[in-house]
C-alpha cells in the first residue's frame, strides 16, 4: 500500500515558537527555534518526539511545550 497525501503541508508555514510550562517552578514561558530543541524518547511500545528547553526562571529541562499560535 502506498503513501497517499490528504492535504499537503507546508513545512515553511511550520510553527516555529513553542509555550513552555516547567511542573517544576510553574513557569510559562515562549522559545524560538534556536533556543529549544526536539528528542525522540525510545521506548518498547512506542517512540516519541518531544520539544525541550531550559526554563529560564529555575534552569531544569522542560518538556511540556505546545506550538504557539501567532
């Protein structure tokens, strides 16, 4: 079976700024491209591609990022 496209994207158009919340200080905070990056986390059952950036307030990983709507 073959590969069909539903609705092509444009990777341009991506968005590029992500809302950080750090669980650990409750920080909210924007990051650009540069200043946040994506890891796959491997697992058995799965493997995952999450966004990461330093907090700004306490320094710890933040993990939990959604894409900002501008």
């Amino acid at each position: 079976m073959a590969i069909k496209i539903i609705k092509p994207g444009n990777p341009v158009k991506a968005k590029q700024t992500r809302r950080f919340t750090c669980l650990f200080c409750g920080c909210i905070f924007n990051a650009d491209l540069g200043d946040y990056e994506a890891v796959m986390i491997c697992s058995q059952l799965d493997d995952v591609i999450v966004h990461q950036a330093i907090c700004p307030a306490c320094h710890k990983w933040v993990r939990r990022s959604e894409p900002l709507d501008e």
